[in-house]
C-alpha cells in the first residue's frame, strides 16, 4: 500500500494514514483503507487503532482528484471511502482514533466512524465542506447530530468552523483529550487495556449500539438477551463466574479476569 500502514503488534492493529502533507484521502487510499479494514476484520486483532501520520490526523478529501470530473465517473470513486467506513463500523472490535493536528471534513468522518477517540490537547476538528459548496459525503452531518444534537450539528456543519479538543470533550464527541506529546503512549495504554478485555461482550455491545441506532430503544431491547445469553455459553465467561463466585463466597472483591475469546 502507497498511503496507509497496516501494523500488529500482539491483539493490538493499526492503520495509518500515511499521505505527505495532511494524509488527504485521494482516490487510491479510500481503496487502500477498505482494504486495510478488510485485513484487519480476517486478523485475530481485539483493537484496532486509526491513525495519521505527522503533524496533522487526515485534512480530509483530496480535492485536486475532483474538479473536472464527470459526477457519473465521481461518485463510485468517492463511494469507495463510505464502503471503507461502513467496514470499519462493522468491526467486532473495539476502534479507536488517535487524532492529532488537524482532522477535518472526511478524516473528521473517519475519527467519528471509530468508537472512541483519543486526542491531543491542541488538535482541531471541523466540516469544512461548506466552504466549497458541497455537503459532508459520509455523513458526518448525522454522525456528529448523534453526539451533539441536530442544532447544534447544523451550525458546526453550514459555518465549517473549527472546534479545539476541549470543547469537543464537553459536547461528548471524542472520549479523552491528552497532552499533545503523550497522545501515542496514552493511546496505547488505552488500547491494551481494551485488548484484555471481554472480545464477546464488546462485539455484542457493538451489534447492540448499532442495533439501537438503526431500529430504536424498543427492537434493541427485544434482541438484547438474543445477543447476551450465548455469552454465558462462552468457556471465560463461565471461568469469571466461577471465579467471582468463589471470590463472594470469600468474602473477597472480584479478581481479574482473563479473556482468551473463547
């Protein structure tokens, strides 16, 4: 691959962004990042970390692909980035963006396509499509309503205004902001922590997320103990059991449990 890294170290996968300067998303990463969330769906990763290398997370769309082309020939091109993210949605993994710098228009899309994000102190998040007369193609207008609600969405959509790490925190758009130069290790702490992690309960908390947002509170909760009840057929979750249940017995608090994905 030309602009993205595809990395494993231990449960632990990466994908970088990797386009001098900005990691513009062009034509052929939006293919390159499909196929890297394919790689990643096939691998035996438990968390998956989003990146983009140097100083800046993604300025989002490469532009200079566009002007001129026929929209007939343009929209399977950019549809391309839609498929990459609906994959990247679709992890039973727990994702994660690590964003710094600046991260605007389709890499703001594809930091809100993860689970959570992680963020340096002085990164910077914006839509800016506005500013060229076209709206956000991977809707980001609705990722980002789902966070902060629909007025406050519209504004930050129609004015492409930028919004520091802080405030993004307080409106419950990104989980943690970091000191700029610990963003990497914090976010690996992060990310192993997930590793150790329950791998059924985190899938089947991730179909039930999705499960809510598609179909409504009453559906979710009708599939709910559909998704959760093969989880007590699991050989960890009976293992935790046992265990907790001897640590009550006790008289002792919980120990920790180990989660092999059986």
């Amino acid at each position: 691959m030309s602009f993205v890294r595809v990395e494993t170290r231990g449960p632990i996968a990466s994908v970088t962004l990797d386009h001098p300067v900005g990691n513009r998303i062009n034509f052929d990463m939006r293919e390159e990042l499909r196929d890297a969330f394919n790689m990643v769906a096939r691998s035996e990763a438990r968390v998956l970390i989003v990146r983009g290398e140097g100083a800046d997370f993604c300025l989002g769309g490469d532009v200079r692909d566009w002007p001129g082309v026929p929209v007939a020939s343009l929209r399977p091109r950019i549809e391309v980035f839609a498929k990459a993210l609906d994959m990247l949605e679709q992890l039973p993994i727990p994702t994660v963006a690590a964003v710094q710098g600046t991260c605007m228009g389709g890499g703001f899309e594809l930091a809100l396509s993860c689970d959570m994000i992680v963020a340096a102190r002085s990164a910077r998040f914006a839509f800016t499509e506005a500013r060229l007369g076209i709206m956000t193609l991977q809707g980001g207008m609705m990722q980002i309503a789902a966070r902060v609600g629909r007025a406050k969405a519209a504004e930050l959509v129609f004015l492409s205004d930028f919004v520091g790490a802080e405030q993004m925190a307080q409106w419950n758009v990104i989980n943690r902001v970091v000191d700029d130069g610990r963003l990497d290790s914090e976010v690996t702490v992060f990310a192993q922590r997930l590793a150790d992690g329950p791998p059924g309960a985190y899938a089947g908390t991730k179909t039930m997320l999705r499960k809510w947002a598609r179909d409504g509170e009453k559906e979710a909760k009708a599939a709910l103990y559909g998704v959760s009840m093969p989880l007590f057929e699991t050989e960890d979750v009976q293992a935790a059991l046992r265990n907790a249940a001897e640590a009550v017995n006790g008289g002792k608090p919980f120990p920790k449990a180990t989660f092999s994905g059986n």
